[in-house]
C-alpha cells in the first residue's frame, strides 16, 4: 500500500506540525514511502534460492582461517568451510566484533511496536500519523487495508523498569502517553493483542567508526545491521541491507569474472571495493537517523520551539531525501 501523506503532531502543543504527500521527485526518480511487513520480502527473497540454502535455528558461534578459507561453527554443531564470509548476524554481530569494528552503542531509547490485524477493512486514511515531543516519538501507520502498525520511542525509567517483559504493561504505557491523540488511533492500539507487542533497546554504531575501522579484511565483511546499526527515524535499515546486498553481490561478481590474479586476491580486491562503495552511505543514514530521533523527542525549551516552529517540515522531508540513493545496477557487465 502506497502512504500518500505524512501528518505530523506535536505532543507538546497537540497542534499538527507538518502535514505533506510522501512521493516526490528526487535526484534519482520518483520517491515514495511504502509499508512492507518484514515476512513477505523474506518469503519472496527466500523463494529465488535453490532449496537448502537456508539454514535456520544455526547461529554462528565462532569462525577460524583454515588457509584461505574461513571455518564457521554454528549452534547446531555444523561447520561450514567458505570461501567468504559476510557478516549479517545483527547488532552484536560476531563477525564485526572480529573486524574490530566497536559494540552497537546505546541511544538512551527503547521502542515498543505493536502490529493489529482486523478480520475487515480498518477504514483508516493511507496516511503515516506521526507524533513527538515531551521525550516521546510515536506512528501508526496501515500495512494494508487490514492491519496497522504502530510504535513508540521511550528513554525507559523506573517507572518502565521490567516493562519489556511484560506486553500488558507495555500496552497500557502507550495509551497512558497518548491518550490525547486521534480515538480512532487509540483504537488500534487498544485493540492489538499483547503477542504482537515487542520491545527492544534502539542502538546504533559511532558514525565516526565508518572512517576509523574497516568492514572488510581478506575474505571478510560486514553487511546490514552488523555493518550499519541505526536507529528507525528515518525508516532506512532494511532498505540500507538490501543495498548492501546489490553492491556486495555486483563487487564479488566482478571481482570472480576476471582472471590474472589468484582468486582469494580478486574476493579481497571485491570485498575492500563494497567497502569503499558503501562506506559513506552508512555514514549519511546512522548520524541523520540518530539526529532526527534527537530533535523529535527532545524535551528542552529551545528543541521544542525551532521543532514544532521550522523543522517539523524539514524532518519529514528527511524521509524521502533518505531513500533518495541509487546503489546501481547488479549486473556485473
């Protein structure tokens, strides 16, 4: 389902702060913000691979060199001996760990996100609800004409203390911090069931990481959120993976196609080019992500004013402008 508009409210005043079409004309084509569940991409990427490609429930444990190649130790026992090695294992990833790229730190926030499905039509507008301010950062947003998905962002206190295991708490602090938005928005929120309701600490790497440590070595990197832990303010974590995927694939292709250097050299020339490519793009999305989310849930007099006053338009703009990147072709010719 394609958003047509973003509205954006203040908690602070209750006053709608921004309200604009999310399609544009950026510098690379037509932008525009779609909600996508994360099962149905997984599902469709999943269906292009030949059948045991896949292995689930094998998280890795650790890896070694063995020559030129690496020696992976999954949970399950298994040891797979590959030729590269791309690390997509999270915000703790191992991997990254080993290319000595720094723990995911900490923003000061947790999210709560909730996901609501209805037997018929929700009737809600294609319209992406947003509200911040007073240390908070909400949306609800409708996936398809049946379900909505919503969240919000929190700096967790005493008063949240062991709230993320329980989902009944969880519910009731998101209706007790906007009680005074839309009743129809309610709604959705009262209606979701405690099961779809998930909550996790919001991290993110150092932007000055990007220039000081390196996401490849040898036959080694890093891709997604191993590579590129951000915060979700301006929607892009998912949509960043799956640029690193493209370029990843389009440098070891060519890297593979040429002949006159021993192969684990051309896989290491492949792996420093995605580097090189992808270095300043993760830069741009973890430092306006954390920035945005700073602005929008900043509780200070003078943050609130030039937010609600001048930059609620612009930080909305942020979420197209953000999207507007072309990572090319894959094709390797």
């Amino acid at each position: 389902m394609q958003l047509f508009e973003l509205q954006a409210t203040s908690l602070t005043s209750g006053k709608n702060t921004a309200e604009k079409p999310l399609k544009a004309t950026g510098k690379h084509g037509e932008q525009e913000i779609r909600c996508l569940k994360r099962t149905v991409l997984l599902e469709a990427l999943a269906r292009e691979l030949p059948q045991g490609t896949i292995r689930y429930s094998s998280k890795l444990v650790h890896f070694e060199g063995s020559g030129n190649y690496k020696l992976l130790h999954l949970a399950d026992g298994t040891v797979i001996k590959a030729k590269i090695l791309v690390g997509c294992d999270g915000v703790n990833s191992i991997v990254a760990k080993w290319l000595g790229l720094g723990k995911a730190a900490y923003t000061g926030r947790s999210t709560m996100r909730g996901f609501v499905s209805y037997e018929h039509k929700h009737g809600y507008e294609h319209k992406f609800w947003q509200y911040f301010g007073e240390g908070f950062r909400a949306g609800i947003l409708p996936c398809d004409e049946k379900s909505v998905y919503w969240f919000l962002t929190y700096s967790p206190s005493t008063q949240t203390a062991g709230m993320e295991h329980d989902p009944s708490r969880m519910k009731q602090y998101v209706k007790s911090k906007l009680q005074n938005i839309d009743e129809n928005i309610q709604a959705a929120i009262h209606n979701t069931s405690s099961d779809t309701i998930f909550s996790s600490p919001l991290r993110y790497r150092h932007p000055w990481e990007f220039f000081t440590r390196s996401i490849s070595k040898g036959n080694v990197c890093v891709a997604g959120d191993a590579f590129h832990p951000m915060t979700p303010d301006v929607g892009q974590g998912g949509c960043a993976a799956l640029e690193d995927a493209v370029v990843l694939a389009r440098c070891i292709g060519r890297a593979l196609s040429e002949t006159g250097v021993e192969e684990h050299k051309r896989i290491e020339m492949g792996l420093a080019k995605y580097a090189k490519e992808r270095r300043w793009r993760g830069f741009q999305l973890v430092l306006t992500a954390y920035l945005v989310g700073w602005i929008q849930v900043g509780n200070w007099k003078v943050t609130r004013f030039f937010r609600d006053k001048f930059l609620s338009s612009h930080l909305a703009d942020l979420l197209l402008k953000s999207s507007d990147f072309d990572c090319g072709k894959l094709s390797v010719l």
